[in-house]
C-alpha cells in the first residue's frame, strides 16, 4: 500500500494536528489568567510557557510573537473561550440568533444583549493594551487591528440590515456601521458603567434602545391596528 493511502499516516496527521490544537488552547488560558494576573509587561513568554508546560520556542511557534499572544487571548475572551475562539464568528450561538431573527428591533436588542458580556469578559485586557499601546509601535498595531475587525463585524450587522431594507431612509449601510462601532465600544461601556455606575442590565437595555432609535424608521401604532414606518429624512 503506498505512503498517499496509508491509514496510520492519516491517523498520526490528525492526532498530531489535535495535539497543536490543545496545546495552543491550554497556552492561550494559561496566558489570558497571567495577563490578567501580572499585566503584559510582567506576564512573560517564559512565564506563560512554564504556566502551560510546554517550552518557550513552542509558545513563538505557536503564535510569532508576544504581542501575537495577546491578540489570540483577546479574540477568546471576545467569543467567550478558546474553544469557540477558534470557530467561524457566523457560528456562535449567540450571533447565530441575531443572524436568524427575522424582526429588525429584535435583532438589534440581541445584538446588544452580547456586549456586557463581551466587554466584561476582554475589557481588563483591552485596557491593558490601551495603556502599553502608547509608547509600544507593536501593540499599537495589534490595538488597531482589533479595531478594524470589530468595525468590520459591526459592518456585517449594518450590511445586513441594509439588504434587508429595514435602515432608516436617511442613512445608509457604512453610516450605520459606524454607528453601531460607536455605541458598542468600550470607551462608552466604560464610561457608562465604571465612570457613572450603570448596571450592566441597564446598560443593555441603553444600547439596545439607542440602536433601534439611530438605525430604524420610527414606528406609530395606528388607530386602526396598523403600523406605519415614519421617515426621519
């Protein structure tokens, strides 16, 4: 039997590529409790490498870099753990049930329903990053492309409100996003919630109520029973 069909090369193949999956995961925990614990600077790859069992050289092979690591701990605690981390964004259930509900004014409550957990879950790290960003050209580049790929997620949300033809009449698709970018960021989550005291259910409820108000036709009851769409344009 030749090498190209040979079972046990495939079974080694999978096996080895379960392996680097596990061994990526247990560095990405290890090392988003040490971030967290001793910040960026403190938290270092030898440390981390320790924390997770493997050497150093594993923890570079791995991820590139320091600053490689940190973003892969960030994009876990945005999906709520390494494991969902590494799966399509379209297929946690969360968004999921955003992308499947059919009414506009629920679909944006649901959205809105996944932020305090998302910021409660990576805010300590992103303002951590925020910090070192400043006098670090690295991390900097690695803050502005966390940012770019949270404008283009929200940009998918604007995109699909638009095909559906539910925006209002006097904004349109990259207005929208830019909007939903705004009032989801942290800055504002943190102004509302650690500056003002806002309670996170509070806070959901605000984001939810903000979106529908700046994205979608107003809605008036008629007397009849009907509902009419009221342009702001």
């Amino acid at each position: 039997m030749s090498d190209a069909v040979n079972p046990r090369r495939h079974y080694s193949s999978v096996r080895r590529q379960q392996q680097a999956a596990q061994t990526r995961h247990d560095i990405v925990v290890a090392a988003d409790a040490l971030f967290r614990e001793l910040g960026y600077v403190g938290a270092t790859m030898p440390v981390i490498a320790r924390a997770s069992g493997v050497v150093v050289e594993t923890v570079y092979r791995a991820f590139g870099s320091k600053a490689g690591l940190f973003g892969a701990v960030v994009d876990a605690a945005v999906a709520g753990g390494a494991a969902r981390a590494v799966r399509p964004v379209e297929e946690r259930p969360a968004i999921r049930r955003v992308i499947e509900e059919p009414d506009p004014r629920r679909q944006l409550a649901l959205y809105a329903a996944t932020q305090p957990g998302i910021h409660e879950r990576s805010g300590a790290l992103l303002r951590a990053l925020a910090g070192a960003a400043a006098s670090d050209p690295g991390l900097r580049a690695l803050w502005d492309d966390i940012e770019r790929r949270r404008l283009a997620g929200q940009g998918r949300l604007a995109t699909r409100l638009g095909e559906q033809g539910v925006l209002r009449a006097d904004i349109g698709i990259e207005a929208a996003r830019d909007l939903i970018w705004l009032h989801c960021s942290l800055a504002v989550h943190d102004m509302l919630l650690l500056t003002l005291g806002w309670s996170p259910a509070r806070y959901e409820a605000w984001l939810a109520q903000i979106l529908i108000r700046e994205l979608l036709p107003s809605i008036r009851v008629c007397r009849s029973g009907g509902i009419r769409r009221l342009s702001r344009s």
